[in-house]
C-alpha cells in the first residue's frame, strides 16, 4: 500500500514525495483513515514508528478547507524538542499548502512566538507551560480549535505536566477531534484518555517493547570502570552516529568533556543548557557535525534523527519503558541499530524486567583486552563487596574493572583507523542466585 490510498491533497502528496516515503508505516496505515474522517484516536505505537506523520498529514489535509490564520489543530507536547521537531514536521509534510505552523515553549524569549501567533497560524505545537502562560496573557486564542493532539501523554505524566494539560483542557472548546498519542498507557493516562476521548478508534502497534531493528547486548562493568569500556568501545566501533545517555545533568556534561578529551566530535544535550545550545546541540548531531551525543532522558522522546547507529546506556535507565524510548533513537524506519548497555552490580536487577519487556534474554559480552581488574580509586569508596583472588568479586557474576585515573590509552593513529572490537558473548541464562547477586 502507498499514500495515494489515502486520497490526500495532491499539494501533501507532493510534500511527502519531495521527503522520499513511499509507503506509510503500519501506525500510519491504521490511523490516517480513521482521524481523515473525524475520529478521536487513541494511538499506541513504539518510538520511532512514524507516529508524527500519523496525525500530521490527515490535519494537514483538515486544514486545507476552512479559515485560516486562527489557530485550528493544537498538538501539545511534553519537551521543548519534540515539539520543534514536530513543528518541523509539519513545516516539510506541508511545504506546498501555504499552512502556518509555530512552536511554543519556555526557556527562550517568548516575544518572537507571540508575535508568529498574531502573524497568524493555523498549527500550534506547545509545551503545557509556556502554552498555559500566553492563554493567561490573552495572546493566543483557541475558541476556533478543532482537532487537539496530546503527543508522548506518558512522557508528559512522568515530567509532572498532567496538571496542567488538565488546566488547558478547561480553556479549549469542548467540541474537537481529540487524539492521544503514547508509547505506554500508565493508569493515569488511561484515566486521562476516558475524560477526554468520545468513542475513540483505538490502534496499537506492537506492544511497549523496543522496535525489532535494534540488537541489543549487555557489558558488564563496575561503575568506575565504565568510562574506560566505552572509550574502547568508541575507538574500535565503526559507528556513524552514537547517543549516549546518563542519568544525570552532572554526568552528561562531565562524559561529553571526556570523550571530546579523547578525540571524538561530541556534544551534551541536559536540561542546565540554554536552548540555544540545546539546539546547536541538536542541530549538530542531525548534520554529523557532533557524531556523539551525551543526553539525559530529557532527549529520548525529542530527538528525531533517522542515522542513529548506536544507543550506549552508560547508566542505566530507572524504568523499562525509559530503556524503550531510549534505544527508540536506533533502529528507526526500518534501519538497523544496535543498543548497548552498561551494568554494574547495583543496576543488576533491573535486567529481568526489561528481558522480561523483550521476551529473550539479553547477550552479555566482555571485551578480551579490557582490564577488569584494576580497584576502584580509595577515594571514591571503592567497589563494594570482598575481592577473591583473580581481581574478581565474589558472587559479582562478571570481572570487575576500573578507569585508571589517566584513562585508556589510545591507540596510534586517528579514530578511523579503529582495531578490531574483539568480546566475548554469550547469551545470559535463566535466573539464578548467582546471577541475582551480580
């Protein structure tokens, strides 16, 4: 099946030839024809399913006839990211319709956006704060509102935003076309979709798992070892564009230095950045400027760049449905991708719930001339645990290593000219107490 089924404007078709899709995904497939004809939608699909063109096009096609230059489709988004992407989105789906679209949201100044608005725009993409402070001001009105869109619902549930989406939902016109997009469905957005969807279409792709296009496998490593493993992993893997995440602002910023240190073209992307630099961030990890990004989850629901070859979770994530969105980045339209992950003994456990998330067990590989023996340094406390004769721990399940407080040593040579990653793998087996101990 092609686009031509769905019948769309010949100006959108000629916005989705010009981007080079032939054929729609299955959230597409299942969703365009239900929302072309009115419908609320409940959408569940994994990251990196195409979800976006999803609402997009059949709004783009609504908005064709009827009034312009009041806001008429209103898409709310969880992150200042997501939503300029979604904006762009728009923006290239419907380059030929003379559709306005703007993005809103905080952290910038907000004159240049009041003034788009009173320029005239038919798609607003918001985040809920910075949207709930121009209603306030009386800059942008939604009394013509037809279709609303809650995008990533449960990304905005995990940053605290259901309050004031709930807030925006009193403000806005009760009769609209509603559709809700999200990966997972926590008790509180389904509460959420009850209140405000009518009868709703619901599609579900797949279930909350990671997309089938990326492999995954596990390194296990001591926490202060790990930056020493990824340096060898980056000197000898032939990546064209990695995303590392860490679960802290701190950390981000303190890696990104490190791997620049080393060599490597790399930036950081954390929530202590303006977005000014958020987005020169953004900007150059999309044109290969920056072939490395070190991000804390605020990037895995808004980064959009389909050349992503590897995920390296350098911590790991707190929830299963984080480790989903975060290896989403890889493995997009069809391509492949590979999601690696470091775990120490302290994140051990966590495993089995995403093994369990993914219905096999995880490959686990060792690299054969890494030194997972060096202690920890005294002054960060060290590995917990008893040493046992070997550099090992006693009941740790893997070696232990460390980052010598110089670093790895690199090889000769620029960074393309990469030896060999040589590991050994072995798939992980069932549950033991061994295994539980880590």
């Amino acid at each position: 099946m092609n686009f031509e089924a769905f019948q769309l404007d010949h100006r959108i078709k000629s916005g989705i030839e010009a981007l080079g899709y032939e054929e729609p995904t299955s959230i597409q497939f299942q969703s365009i024809p239900s929302i072309l004809q009115g419908n609320d939608l409940m959408g569940m699909a994994q990251t990196g399913t195409g979800k976006t063109a999803a609402f997009a096009l059949p709004i783009l096609q609504h908005l064709l006839s009827g009034r312009r230059k009041v806001v008429r489709a209103l898409i709310i988004a969880p992150t200042r990211e997501l939503a300029e992407q979604t904006r762009e989105a728009f923006g290239q789906l419907g380059r030929y319709t003379k559709l306005r679209s703007v993005s809103v949201y905080g952290g910038v100044d907000k004159n240049p956006q009041i003034k788009k608005l009173r320029d005239g725009a038919e798609i607003v993409v918001a985040c809920p704060g910075r949207l709930l402070d121009l209603m306030d001001q009386r800059v942008i009105d939604l009394t013509h509102l037809e279709i609303l869109v809650l995008d990533e619902s449960d990304r905005m549930f995990d940053m605290g935003f259901l309050p004031d989406v709930r807030k925006i939902l009193k403000r806005i016109p009760a009769e609209r076309q509603t559709l809700l997009f999200s990966a997972t469905m926590p008790d509180d957005i389904r509460h959420l979709a009850k209140d405000v969807l009518h009868d709703p279409v619901v599609v579900q792709v797949g279930e909350s798992i990671p997309v089938s296009t990326v492999s995954h496998a596990v390194y296990p490593v001591e926490s202060h070892l790990k930056t020493a493993l990824l340096m060898k992993i980056l000197d000898r893997t032939d990546a064209e564009s990695v995303l590392i995440f860490t679960r802290t602002k701190d950390r981000a910023t303190r890696l990104a230095s490190r791997i620049k240190k080393a060599g490597f073209p790399a930036a950081e992307l954390q929530g202590d950045l303006s977005q000014k630099q958020r987005q020169k961030a953004l900007d150059g990890f999309r044109d290969g400027t920056y072939r490395m990004l070190v991000a804390t989850d605020i990037a895995a629901r808004g980064i959009d760049v389909s050349r992503i070859s590897h995920v390296i979770n350098y911590d790991m994530p707190d929830t299963v449905d984080a480790y989903t969105h975060r290896i989403g980045r890889t493995g997009r339209a069809t391509r492949t991708g590979d999601a690696f992950t470091f775990v120490s003994r302290n994140e051990s456990a966590f495993l089995w719930s995403i093994e369990n998330i993914i219905g096999k067990k995880l490959e686990t590989r060792t690299l054969e001339d890494f030194d997972y023996t060096v202690p920890a340094p005294k002054n960060n406390g060290g590995a917990s645990g008893s040493r046992s004769s070997g550099g090992r721990l006693r009941g740790a399940g893997f070696p232990l290593g460390s980052l010598s407080p110089s670093g790895p040593t690199k090889s000769s040579g620029s960074a393309s000219k990469r030896v060999p990653l040589v590991y050994s793998a072995k798939p992980r087996g069932s549950r033991s107490r061994h295994m539980r101990a880590f």
